[in-house]
C-alpha cells in the first residue's frame, strides 16, 4: 500500500489516497481514445435519476438512531447518506456559487489540480479562474473515453490559508470523532462526468453543495472488478457497470471461491458486509445538502452530474480518536484509584 499523510491544523492524518496494489484489470488504459463528446447515446449518463441501494435517513431519524453516541460512532462499518435539506452549511454555499467562488479568493488566486486516476499522482497549478473556464468546455462534460490520469481536477490539494479562512464556517459532519483535531477537510469542484476512480482510504463523509454527486462503493474485501486505475468512473459505469452479465458472472465466481474457503476452514470473520447479489456497487447520487459516510477501507469512486459540482470531503481519524479515548480513560482510571 501507499499512503500521503496531510498536515491539518498540527494534524497528521491518512487521509485521501491510502491504496491497494490493483490486479490486472479487462482492459488497459491504451484502449480508451479521446472523442468530441458528442455522443448522445452513453448507456450511463450522469443528468438523469439513479438508483439509491445505500441506507438513507432523514436528520430526525439519524438522530434518534445515534442518540447515545452523540452521531455515528467511530469506525462504523455499514455506509450511510444523510440527507439534511440545503440549509445545511448555508453560508458557505452562498459564497461558493459559480459566479461568486473567484470573490472568496485573491486576484489570480492559483490552484493546484491533480490526476482523477487511482492514484492522484499528477500535479497541475493553474489561476482558478482557468481552471473553471476549463470545466465549461465541450458543454462542461467529461467524455467517457478521456482517460483519468489526463484529466485535471481540483480536489485534496486544498489545505492553504486562504481554504482553510474559506472553510472555516464549515459545519462538521455529526459522527463521535467530528472534532477539528481529528478532522481534515478538502474542497473540490468538477464538472459534469468527472470524478476520482477506485480507490481506497480511512473513514470520512462526502457532501454535496452544489450540483449533485454519484458515489459507488464495494465492501473492503470486494476488490472492483475489471477497471484500469488509469481510466475514468465515468468509463467504468459506461462500460462495466451497465454490463450486468459480466458483473453478475464475476459475482459468482467470488461467491464459489468463498465457500470453497469456508468449506476449507478459511477465516471469513472480515467478509461481514455483503455484496450486492447481481456484483453491482453500492451506489446513491447526492443533492446538495446530502452527505454520504463511506467506512474504513471501503472501495469508492465518485462522478460528479452537473456541469459545476461542488463539494467537501471530511477525513476522519477514527483510530487516532480511539487511541487519545482510551489514553485519556485510563488516565481517569489510575487518578481514581489513587483517591
């Protein structure tokens, strides 16, 4: 595995781009070649509706579901999407319009784009103002067939100053390890049919403030089937995810080689978390005002419906959390018993 480590306010957090080493996938990133977008027959477009199979709640049921834990305990496993109404973190949608966001900054302020492959490896800097004329050529879409680790997108590179003064009236996700201290957050705009392809990292949320945003997910012990890293999301769901034999047929050979495992007396305590019968992902578009919680570990890719899509993203440092919870108990516990 590779890991980033990002300094967050004195913070040292695994945060966006902890990876698996990914196996040889159906095709490679050679047989993807540019078009002029003007194919108006994709089998998976991202302006129309989309199916939801992630568990969603409304903010009287999230609450009165996490009561106890004060929101969604630490290293929570199942994901999950909240959908609270636009009046959520409000202020900062009003400054980040489209016609508004180049106000928030500087003149000529530069931003630092990076590759929406698997591995965000590239690196780009370029005047916001560019990189948002850019989001409106060809129709403000991402072809299908232009391939990832080519296609520039702002997105984890968004710790200065000037993005912290700008999300610092960011309202935290509620969840028990939602404090500044074990909380790093990162802005991002695309446009219509760009996103960031598989890959995997520690917990966090997903928000939506303006446009609407498609999320795929498979379980941690499901590694996506045949995509290249080097290829888009958009590719993937265009020509695997409406492949319903073929994700099917993949399905199936997993679930066999499982149970010859457990036949086997193979530990099967970490498969708890099933995969969708038919292999298709774990999926749900959020509108603005929605956040997604995606776990530990879980395989996710995103791509973005609307021309201008933006959007936050909380890491959280779940496991550092429990390890200051548990040093502090035990603290508390030996003070007592000195009494």
């Amino acid at each position: 595995m590779a890991g980033k480590i990002v300094h967050w306010n004195g913070l040292s957090t695994w945060c966006c781009w902890i990876l698996l080493v990914y196996t040889a996938s159906s095709s490679t990133a050679s047989d993807v070649s540019a078009d002029d977008n003007t194919n108006n027959n994709w089998k998976w477009r991202p302006e129309v509706p989309h199916p939801c199979t992630i568990q969603r709640m409304n903010v009287d049921e999230y609450r009165e579901t996490f009561e106890e834990t004060n929101g969604i305990p630490v290293m929570y496993p199942h994901p999950l999407v909240l959908r609270t109404g636009r009046e959520r973190n409000d202020p900062l949608r009003q400054v980040t319009t489209e016609d508004k966001i180049l106000s928030a900054f500087p003149p000529g302020f530069n931003v630092t784009l990076s590759s929406s492959n698997s591995f965000s490896q590239h690196r780009r800097t370029i005047p916001l103002a560019q990189y948002l004329e850019e989001l409106r050529e060809n129709d403000g879409t991402t072809s299908p067939t232009q391939l990832s680790n080519t296609s520039w997108y702002l997105f984890g590179e968004t710790f200065s100053d000037d993005w912290k003064k700008l999300l610092t009236s960011y309202q935290l996700p509620p969840c028990q390890s939602c404090q500044h201290e074990y909380s790093a957050l990162s802005f991002g705009i695309g446009n219509r049919g760009s996103g960031v392809q598989w890959h995997i990292h520690g917990p966090g949320f997903g928000e939506a403030l303006h446009g609407r945003k498609h999320w795929i997910l498979y379980p941690p012990h499901y590694q996506p089937p045949f995509f290249h890293p080097d290829q888009s999301t958009r590719n993937w769901m265009e020509y695997i995810y409406t492949n319903t034999t073929k994700l099917a047929n993949h399905y199936s050979d997993y679930y066999n080689n499982q149970q010859q495992q457990q036949q086997l007396g193979s530990n099967d305590d970490e498969k708890i978390y099933p995969v969708l019968d038919n292999g298709l992902p774990y999926e749900c578009t959020l509108e603005p005002g929605d956040l997604i919680y995606f776990p530990d570990r879980w395989h996710h890719a995103t791509l973005n419906c609307n021309p201008y899509t933006a959007f936050v993203s909380t890491f959280t440092s779940d496991h550092l959390y429990l390890q200051d919870y548990k040093r502090v108990k035990r603290s508390s516990s030996t003070f007592g018993s000195e009494l």
